[in-house]
C-alpha cells in the first residue's frame, strides 16, 4: 500500500522570544489535528515542535503536494496565529507570508518535507527537526548516511546497498535542480552541497526504482519575502533498514556537532547540537542550533511513536564538544567566521546601515596598484 508522509512546519509565535512554543498552540495544532483525521483527511498523526516551530507530521494518501493536506495545516496555523496573538507570542504568525492559500504551501513560508512510498513489511522512518538554521544543515549528514562507508558499513557489506544512492540537489538561488548518481559521482555531489547556503539535497533515492528514502525541506524564507523574516528552521524524514541504511546509521552523523548557519538572527555560525525533546529550546544567544530525532515505525498508515532518539546519553559528548565549539566561536562576537559572510547578511539589516553611510565612502588617492 502506497502512503504518504508528510512533515510541515512553521514558526507562528514564540514563548518566551524565540525559544519555545506555548502550550496553547500546540493544543489548537493538536485538536485540529485530531478533527482533520476524525474527517478522514489523513490517516494518523503527531503534533511536534523544536525551538519555537510546530511540526504536523501526518500519514495519508492524498500524495505529495496536496492541495487538501497543504490547505489544512495552513488554515491550522491560521488558526494558531490567532492564539498566538490573544497571547502576545513573539513574531506571531511570522512564516506565513501571505495573507491567503493559493493552493499549496510553496514560497508562502512554512516548510514541508514529503514523500510518497510503498509501505514495508517493517517500515521504520526517522523525523529530524531543526531550529535557529537552515537547509542546508541536512547536507552533511545525508552525504554521510547514503555515501560515505565510514559512517555507514552497510554500503560495504550489505549486497542491497553496495550500489549506492542518487542524490537530488536544489539550486536554491537559480531554482534548478540536478540528480547525482553515488559513489561514481561522489566528488561531483561534494563540490555542490558543500556549499549548504545554495545547494541543498532534497531528495535520496534508491538506485534501482524512483522510490525515496530521504526528503528536506529547502525553503528558504529570506529568498522568499526579500528580508530577513527569520531562519528557515528545516525538517527532514529518513527511512532506515531493509536494503537502507540502518537506525543508528542515519543517526550516527550527528555524533559530530558540525558547524552550521544560522543562530542568533539568523546571521552566525555555530555547532549543531543533538539533543532530546525535552532540550530543544534554545536560549544561549538564541541557541546554540539544535536538532531533534522523532522515531517512528510505519504500519498501515499508522505513525507508531515516537521515540525520542537523541535522549540517549551516548550523544552527551557531542552535546559537550558542542557548547565547549560554541563558548570558543561566541568571542568572535561580530567578526566572521562567527558572523555569516556579506553575502548572507543582505537581507539582514545591514543594507540599511551600508545605505545610511554611503555618501561618506571616499574614492582612495595615491595608491600604488601592481596590477
């Protein structure tokens, strides 16, 4: 049986500032949940959150891109909003940047991961939540889990998978998109994604069928509102075992807190810290970023769930190494690399300052140039 798994998310008001979510949206997400499966929209469902976003995960069939399943989680934070007001959350409703749907939820603000698959006989699946970064944060660890057989040994030893994986990659900026066919094209794949403020992988699949086994989300809502509104905060979902990388291999990558963008204002580098639901919200300089692991097994539709996969104190020591990376980058203060790159702060307020000061930029006289 063919279902589809969708996670969509969107910051619609914080509690206290950026760092969590109140307890009153989450009850409206969840009742609304709970009407849309008592109608029979979707199949089953969890209401999550990470920092200050709500996640609606759902089972259904409508496919991916449904007009209906996007509708409903936008008038669902629609409806969130207004609590969110009667409240005086912070930035309510900041991720919905229209004032109407127009049939589903591209460059409107909240961001969504989906993919349509055939169901397993065991079908575990694997949802990371991320808050205070961007998409591009899932580069490295999806590069890790389906290409590199130092994190995964299933590449090596498992005839299923010895093949490798395909990797879709999004131009963020052209909107474009290209498909790379691994290991044969590792060396292409890493000059693209290693680069995660442009490039950003949106897709895996396996090599043999059109079937994915991984899926992002890659909206990135500066490039859509034309100013800084926020970070983007991504979702992915992950499928494990059977032919596919196993549970602790696709959790394995982030034993390492690897650096990534976004932070306070969106505009700093900083260590992406693995932690458990009941530690995902930041307040540290508005972190450091985190991730979450929701684990689920699939069973005719139904989302049996979750467990919390971070709570496992093995990753204690990437939650030390990262705070003792994030006391060390803080004392660059304003200075890169701390600081994103111009490029990445000209949707920040920057612009205003350059544009305030212009007039007293004066041509230099007298320089000697070699060339």
């Amino acid at each position: 049986m063919r279902y589809t798994f969708s996670i969509i998310k969107a910051d619609i008001g914080g509690y206290v500032g950026h760092s969590d979510v109140h307890p009153a949206l989450c009850s409206c997400a969840e009742e609304s949940l709970a009407q849309a499966k008592e109608k029979g929209l979707i199949i089953d469902y969890h209401r999550a959150d990470c920092g200050d976003d709500i996640a609606l995960i759902m089972t259904h069939t409508h496919g991916t891109d449904s007009e209906e399943i996007h509708r409903f989680a936008w008038e669902t934070f629609e409806k969130a909003t207004e609590v969110a007001k009667e409240y005086g959350q912070y930035g309510a409703g900041q991720d919905l940047l229209t004032d109407a749907f127009s049939g589903n939820l591209r460059g409107m603000g909240p961001g969504f991961a989906e993919m349509e698959i055939e169901e397993r006989a065991s079908e575990p699946i694997i949802c990371f939540l991320a808050d205070k970064t961007e998409p591009g944060s899932w580069n490295y660890p999806l590069y890790k889990m389906f290409a590199d057989p130092f994190n995964t040994i299933g590449l090596v030893i498992d005839p299923s998978m010895h093949d490798g994986f395909r990797f879709e990659v999004h131009d963020l900026v052209e909107e474009k998109k290209i498909i790379f066919s691994c290991p044969e094209e590792m060396y292409d794949l890493l000059v693209f994604i290693g680069a995660p403020s442009r490039f950003v992988i949106k897709h895996v699949f396996k090599k043999d069928s059109d079937e994915p086994v991984a899926v992002t989300s890659t909206q990135r809502l500066f490039l859509m509102a034309g100013r800084y509104v926020g970070k983007d905060d991504p979702v992915m979902a992950v499928r494990c075992q059977s032919g596919l990388p196993a549970v602790g291999e696709v959790l394995e990558p982030f034993s390492f807190p690897y650096t990534v963008a976004g932070w306070m204002r969106g505009s700093h580098h900083g260590p992406f810290m693995p932690v458990s639901t009941a530690n995902d919200t930041p307040t540290r300089f508005d972190g450091p970023p985190r991730v979450v692991a929701l684990g689920f097994q699939l069973k005719d539709g139904r989302l049996i769930g979750p467990r919390d996969m971070f709570a496992d104190p093995s990753y204690d020591l990437a939650r030390r190494i990262a705070l003792e990376q994030a006391d060390y980058i803080r004392r660059h203060g304003p200075f890169e690399p701390h600081r994103l790159p111009l490029e990445e702060m000209e949707y920040t307020t920057m612009p205003k300052v350059v544009e305030k000061l212009k007039d007293r930029f004066v041509p230099l006289e007298g320089v000697e140039r070699d060339f």
